[in-house]
C-alpha cells in the first residue's frame, strides 16, 4: 500500500487558509469571480466530486473565492449556479444597484 500523498493546492489551501475577498469589488473582480467558479466546476468522480480544473475536493479554493465575490454583489447561489451549468465565462452580472 502506498502512502497518501496531500495534492499541492491542499497543501497551500492549508497555509492561506480562505482567499479574501476585496474591500471593493470591481468589475474586474466580478469578471474573475465568474472565471473562477465556471472553470473550477465540479466534476464526477467515483471518490465524489472534484474541481474540474485542479482536481482537489469540490468547492475548490477558487470556486469558493468566486462565489464569495458574486454574494458580495448580490447574486444568489441560484444564479451563480446557473452560470456554472452553463459554462458561460463571458456572462455578464447583473448590477445590483440598478
């Protein structure tokens, strides 16, 4: 049997622990934030799900950074999972001030 060995985006998920979430957030943060989470979707697994992009448990780093910024401007987790099942990066958010 061989050892377990931890995955490197573990390892530093372990020293940064949660990536924070800007004070402000851009239009550029927002434009990331969708990056984020469409490419870090989920994917299945026979262990269970697993980011599509670094293969670390889902909700990877990133997915959760970006759903964390699309919250702080107003969007709901049904959306934001809307646009993970459509893989749209390009989407455009709403603004919430309108």
């Amino acid at each position: 049997m061989q050892p377990v060995v931890d995955q490197p985006v573990d390892a530093v998920e372990k020293v940064l622990g949660e990536l924070p979430v800007p004070w402000f957030v851009t239009a550029e943060d927002v434009r990331l934030a969708v990056r984020a989470v469409v490419v870090h979707a989920p994917e299945a697994w026979p262990t269970g799900p697993l980011c599509r992009s670094d293969r670390t448990p889902y909700p990877c780093l990133l997915h959760r950074w970006g759903r964390r910024v699309l919250r702080s401007r107003g969007l709901p987790d049904e959306v934001v999972d809307e646009l993970v099942a459509r893989g749209d990066q390009q989407a455009r958010v709403p603004d919430r001030r309108r």
